[in-house]
C-alpha cells in the first residue's frame, strides 16, 4: 500500500466490497516465516471479486499466492 499502484489497487479492491456481503472459499493456508497467509476466492453478487482484481492487472492466481514465499 506504501505504491501508487498498491493505493490503487486498494481503491478497486474497496469499490467492489465496501458495504456488500462478502462470501469466500478458503483455497489454501500456509505459514512464511513469522506470517501466516489465507488464500480465499472471494465472491460479491456471484461475482468473482479476486477474476475482477486479476483482470484489472492486480494480483497472482490462487495457485500462485499459494506456493510463493512472501
């Protein structure tokens, strides 16, 4: 969040589940170093929240997240 484009993605982020029902799956949970990271595909109105980041230019697949150390 400390980037223009980290902010921006935020925003997007915000615009799409601020004040909505979120639903979510858990895909994959994993510990790196210190941090422990939650992989989730997340849903609002039966849309893909994380299909709309991706399309937008902005995150790693599931399958990715999972397996990078952070």
């Amino acid at each position: 969040m400390k980037t223009l484009e980290g902010q921006i993605a935020k925003e997007l982020l915000e615009s799409l589940i601020v004040g909505q029902f979120i639903a979510y799956d858990r895909v994959a949970i994993g510990a790196h170093g210190h941090a422990v990271a939650a992989v989730a595909e997340v849903s609002v109105n039966n849309k893909n929240v994380n299909d709309a980041m991706r399309a937008a230019g902005y995150g790693e697949t599931s399958a990715e997240m999972a397996t990078s150390p952070r």
